[in-house]
C-alpha cells in the first residue's frame, strides 16, 4: 500500500507550500503530498498535519528551508519543503 497524501480536509484551500511562506510567517500543516516513506519521516519528526511552523529563514536559491517546530530548528530541502502545505495564520 502507497500512502501518497496526508491531508487535512478543508472545503476552501488556501494553502501555500513551505517555499512560499515568508520568513517569520507562522502557519499550520495542512498537507503532506508524498509517498508513505516521506511521511512517515516527517512524521518521526514531528512535521504532521495541525502542527504549527514557522519559516526561519531560507538559503539563497536553490538552498534549504529553515523551518521551527515544537521548539526545534530544522532544516528541509526545498523538495520536501514544496510538498507542505501550511495554511498561514493571519
């Protein structure tokens, strides 16, 4: 069996990928759009759908996305960044 979305159901998406958010921006996971063993790394991290994050900086073009969750920096290639959805809080 292939897992290939972890989603929160919304009726109206206004999701963007973690490559969009702007530095400092807070959002909440919405989406996880991959195959089960992504997700399920993220998972072992802590990156699940209804977590909040929050974009700490990104590195120059082409580089990684720095990203804050349950108190921990982390570091995420912009693959894996673009496929998390967060919902920005406003």
């Amino acid at each position: 069996m292939k897992l290939k979305r972890c989603i929160i159901p919304k009726s109206a998406d206004s999701s963007i990928t973690l490559i969009d958010m702007l530095p400092g921006q807070i959002g909440t996971i919405t989406e996880i759009d991959h195959g089960y063993g992504l997700v399920r790394k993220l998972c072992s991290m802590g990156i699940v759908p209804g977590k909040k994050v929050m974009k700490i900086s990104q590195i120059l073009v082409g580089g990684p996305i720095v990203i804050r969750i349950n108190a921990h920096d982390l570091a995420l290639g912009r693959g894996i960044a673009s496929r998390i959805k967060v919902k920005i809080e406003k």
